[in-house]
C-alpha cells in the first residue's frame, strides 16, 4: 500500500494499525516512496541471552585458571607428537 506524506499525517493512527498486522505502508513524497511503515519484530525476552552468558561465565571459570592453561599446552604438545 502507497499512501502521500500529506494522507500518512492525516491518518497515521490507521497506518499504524495497519502496519502492525503485517501490512507494509510505503510513505511517497511527491510520487517517489521514501520510507516503509512495517510490523515491529517481536520484542527479546531478556532471559533469552543470559543462560548463554551464564554458559560463558562457566567456561571461563573453568578454563581461565592457570591448572587450565597448563591442560590446554598439554593437549596441544600431545597433538604435536601425534602428528609426528
């Protein structure tokens, strides 16, 4: 759907609504669509990041102590002499 910038302002309200149900609304100015009224995306729930921070915070409590560097070289030095 096309609408003017002058029939956009008179009936916003109506677009929106529109818009919120899924319909895109073109905005033109003088016959050239200069921006697009469309649905916002669904909100974020907040908890939707943490369990992967909390899966970090872990991880780097389990790895980032020096008895965990010394695993790491280990494994490394134990691939080295495995492709030998």
């Amino acid at each position: 759907m096309v609408k003017s910038l002058r029939e956009s302002k008179a009936k916003l309200s109506e677009l929106v609504e529109l818009a919120s149900r899924g319909q895109d609304v073109l905005i033109s100015v003088r016959g050239r669509v200069k921006a697009r009224l469309t649905r916002a995306a669904p909100p974020v729930h907040p908890s939707a990041g943490s369990a992967w921070a909390r899966e970090l915070r872990a991880l780097q409590r389990a790895y980032g102590t020096p008895e965990a560097k010394s695993r790491v070289e280990e494994i490394l030095a134990q691939d080295r002499e495995d492709r030998l």
